[in-house]
C-alpha cells in the first residue's frame, strides 16, 4: 500500500467549499466580458513546457478560479502523490502496483531502485534487444524461414497492447520505414486479421504478439489464428522461432504459446496497459521508425515528465489542463471533453486517450472504497479538424451541451504542399474565436438577417477551450503530447481520490463471455440459466447460425 496519508473527502476540502461558491459567480459571465475586462489576457493565461504552448485563457476562468483550482490540487495532495508515483510507491492501491510508466523514459545511466532492483537498467537493456532486432529487420537482415528477409510486420494486441502501437506509427508515418508494411491486428472478429494479413506473404511477415498478460482472449485467438495462417504456408514448426515474437510480462505463457522466450521482450506488472506504448509494446514502433526516433520520442515523454514533476502548479501543464476538466466535470456538469487535433498523422489519438482517460478515471469509489458523491472520468472523444468541423461541430457551437473542446495545432507541416497549412491553422484559430465570442443579436441583424432567422443566427459562445500548439509533429514532440495527457488524467484522479491505474469495470464482462462460449458452441441445446433476454439471445443466435 501507498505511505500517504490519507487526505479529506473532496468536498471537505476548503478551497472546494470555495470552488462552489466561486462557480455561482463566474458561471454566469461571458468570455466576452472576461477579455473586454482584461487586455492582456489571452497572453497571461497561458503556459509553456517541454516544446508545448497551452493557451487556456478562452476558458470560463477568472484569475480566481485558477488559484482556488491550484489551492484544491495543493489541498488534494497532487505533489506528494507526484512525488510518490516517481518514486515507485504503490500507488496503484487495489492492485498493489507501483505505477512507474516514468521510468520507462528515464535516460540511460540513472537509476531508480524499486524492491531492490534498478529498474531503469531494467528498461535500457530491453530497449537493447528490442533495438537489435528493429536493426535486422529494418536492414533485412532477419530472415524467416525460406531465407526471405522480413518485410512485412503484424501486431497482435488489443486496448493498450495496440491503440499506443496503432497511434504511434499513424502519429509518426513520416519517419517510418516506407519500403516495411506494418499492420495491427485487435478484434476477434476474424474479418480484422483476414483482412490485414490478406495481401501479405507468410514467408515475408513477422507477427509480434503483445499481451501483458498473454491471457487475453482477443489477442490469443489471433496470435492461434496466425500461428495456423503462418503454418499452413510454410508448413514447419520451426518456422515460428522466426516468425513470431513476443511482448509481455507472463513468460510462461508465452512458453506454453510456443514462442522461444529467447524473442520475448519483456515488461512488469507496474506498467499499466494504457501506459505502455513506450515500453517493448512499442516495439513494433520502433521497427517503423527506428530506434533513434523511438529514442526521441522516449525524451519527449521525459521532458515532459520533468516539466509536471518540477515546474510550479501555476505554470504546470498537465496540472492545468487537468485541473480545467475537473472544474468543468464537477462544477459545470460536462459530460465530455473533445480532443480535436488539426493534424491527421494524430487521426488515431483521439481513440488512444479515450483508453487512457476512460479506462484511468471511470471510476466510482475512492482509494478508501468510498462510494464518491461528485462526478469522476469524463467521456473523451473526437476527430481530426477540419473533418469534425463538418460533423458534430454544429452541436458544439448552439447545441444545449457544455463540451469543452481542446485544439492541436502545429506551427509547421510535415507534409508543406500550397497554402493547405495556413488554412488548417486559420480554422484552429477561429474555431476557438467563435466557440468563445459566437455572435449576438446585435451582430446578426446588423448583417441584415431577416427577422424570423436571427434566433437561429445567434450564436451564444461562450464554449471554452485550450489551444495547444507545438511547432511540429516529431517524435519527440508526440512523447510530450502523450505524457501531457497521462499526467493529467493523473492529477484529475488526484483530485477525486480515485485508483487511476486498475481496471477492474472490464472484468464481469470477459468473466461473463466465457461462460457463454460454450454455450453457443455445444452441439446440443444448452442449459441457459441466464436471464430472460440473455438466454432468448442466446437461443436466437444458435438459430440464426445454424
Ligand atoms: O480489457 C482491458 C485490458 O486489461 C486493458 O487494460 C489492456 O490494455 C488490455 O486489456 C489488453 O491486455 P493485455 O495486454 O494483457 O492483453
């Protein structure tokens, strides 16, 4: 268990109490007034740290509402439980787990002993041979059975065993080595591992399973699948030493699986799943793009790393934007946070941090197992601008809804081509200029709108949001991103108390499926002692493949 010492229930925290009365008088102000009142705000509320610039002054805040927000993160513990987490403390309390996914990107020659081991040493001498074998491939040196050098790469891994590998090589596409084909392969349904594998040859392509359990239904029911798909063409055992690798914790699963452990690449039990992209499940990362660019990538994290762990809760990045959903989840009663990258190498971050945010913070009791009577975990979702703009936005701009919206923009393209940055920049830029100021009343008319349209014209603003910029998308600057989220979903489970780190809400449901296997596969009719609509599905269904 954690040494902390256990802190007051949320809403007997003081600058709680204070948050509450705050919000009755700055809900009702518009940024409108906000900016007309202050000049220079939208160049004081803003922070820089390791490459990144938060401009959060378009949100509904008044110099007060962030230094009661910084009170409460004070008042919650957020430094000393930072500080626990660096350490290697078990903070992970209903597992029992340090949570050190920060060791992961510690730089070569520093040391952090945990139960007596270094476990930094640890990570650099996997980072080696995960290094060794991204250089063969990569040079075509590693070859499969028939002698025919590796060209194309498939991961088999599913939640955070692949949406960080999936993220990260569509993040980073630029950089990777063209002349490779890599694939991910996640969900059961067989479609997702025919199609990916339909078009490649057996005796060219190498599967890396990663599973930190090497239990997972999904992943083992693929990794069999491929294993057959590898067999039936190359038609010898001995080929999977060549063909298949390994990503995990559970060595002796990976044995029994029939991998050589020599190809396994390891990781441990305080690297949560979601956490895990910088760890050997990013090995088929660093085979796309190298290992000096994973190595960028790993610094990036780290500076950020830094930057949260030393840097002022007032100038702290993650601290804020943090501190920002909380105040807009618990106060103004939002539902969700929109995370909208004007970038479509990041097409696939959106559906990386919804694993990250919603699998950390769903969460409904406290570290003490306290039901908590406050609102955890928003719901994050989102698409690349400008696409978004031309879906959902309208929903944002004059719906009913709250949604407070963050924008990622970058000051250069990897891909220059006319004037098509200026104008994805513009729409940054003024989307978060109407989201905040909309238009009146007053506006609409003055543009001679008919009378019977300006109610529906109107647009009321006042929707906030954070633009973060960054001058371009490298890998260093993708590990900042990444790690400005972690630490972020970080201090919001500070704040509400809650075990960030365990997942236990996914559980009934895998229990709950494999007792259902059996039921749809027997060759007789099956005993169904489920409830109503279970067992009527279930019958249904046996019918229906028949
Ligand atoms: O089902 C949830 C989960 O446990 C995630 O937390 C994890 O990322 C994913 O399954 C995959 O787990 P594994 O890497 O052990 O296959």
């Amino acid at each position: 268990m954690s040494t902390q010492t256990p802190i007051p229930p949320l809403r007997e925290r003081a600058a709680w109490a204070a948050l509450s009365d705050h919000f009755a008088e700055v809900s009702t102000r518009h940024l409108r007034e906000l900016f007309d009142a202050d000049a220079t705000r939208g160049e004081r509320l803003v922070a820089e740290g390791a490459g990144l610039f938060l401009d959060y002054s378009k949100n509904r805040v008044t110099e007060e509402t962030i230094a009661l927000l910084l009170a409460l993160a004070e008042q919650s513990g957020l430094a000393e439980r930072t500080a626990a987490m660096f350490a290697g403390e078990r903070i992970n309390v209903s597992e029992d787990r340090a949570v050190l996914h920060v060791a992961l990107r510690m730089p070569q020659g520093t040391t952090l002993i945990v139960d007596g081991r270094d476990v930094v040493a640890e990570v650099h001498e996997v980072r080696h041979r995960m290094a060794a074998l991204a250089d063969r491939i990569r040079a075509g040196e590693w070859l499969g059975h028939t002698d025919r050098p590796i060209r194309n790469v498939v991961n088999i891994g599913i939640g955070g065993s692949d949406l960080g590998p999936v993220m990260a090589y569509e993040a980073l596409r630029h950089y990777s080595a063209r002349e490779l084909t890599m694939r991910f392969v996640s969900n059961v349904d067989a479609t997702d591992f025919v199609e990916a594998t339909r078009d490649l040859d057996p005796a060219e392509t190498m599967f890396i399973v990663s599973s930190k359990t090497f239990t997972t239904l999904e992943t083992m029911t693929n990794a069999r699948s491929a294993r057959d798909w590898s067999l039936a063409a190359l038609g010898d055992e001995s080929a999977i030493a060549k063909h298949f690798v390994a990503v995990s914790t559970n060595a002796e699963k990976v044995a029994e699986f029939g991998i050589d452990t020599a190809n396994m690449f390891g990781f441990w039990e305080w690297v949560g799943g979601r956490y895990s992209m910088d760890s050997a499940i990013g090995l088929s990362t660093m085979i796309a793009i190298g290992p000096e660019n994973f190595d960028d990538m790993l610094a990036g994290f780290h500076a950020m790393d830094e930057h949260f762990r030393d840097t002022p809760l007032q100038r702290n990045l993650p601290a804020l934007l943090g501190l920002l959903a909380v105040w807009y989840g618990d106060f103004f009663g939002a539902q969700t946070v929109g995370v909208m990258p004007y970038e479509q190498y990041l097409k696939r971050f959106p559906a990386y941090l919804q694993q990250l945010t919603m699998e950390s913070n769903g969460k409904h009791v406290t570290l003490q197992g306290r039901h908590v009577d406050y609102q955890t975990g928003a719901i994050f979702w989102g698409e690349p601008g400008t696409n978004g703009q031309h879906s959902f936005y309208q929903l944002i701009h004059q719906g009913t809804k709250l949604i407070p919206v963050d924008l990622i923009g970058f000051g250069r393209s990897r891909n220059p081509l006319g004037d098509h940055h200026d104008l994805l920049m513009s729409n940054v830029f003024a989307q978060a200029e109407a989201l905040a100021f909309g238009k009146t009343e007053a506006e609409v008319r003055a543009e001679g709108t008919a009378e019977a349209v300006v109610p529906h014209r109107v647009m009321e603003g006042n929707r906030p949001t954070n633009v973060i910029l960054c001058e371009e998308l490298t890998p260093y600057a993708l590990g900042t991103l990444v790690a400005l989220y972690e630490h972020s979903v970080f201090t919001q489970g500070v704040i509400w108390d809650i075990d960030s780190f365990d997942q236990w809400g996914v559980e009934l449901g895998k229990a709950l499926a494999q007792r259902i296997i059996p039921e749809l596969e027997s060759a007789t009719e099956p005993e169904l002692a489920h409830d109503s609509s279970t067992n009527a599905l279930i019958r249904r269904y046996r019918a229906m493949r028949a």
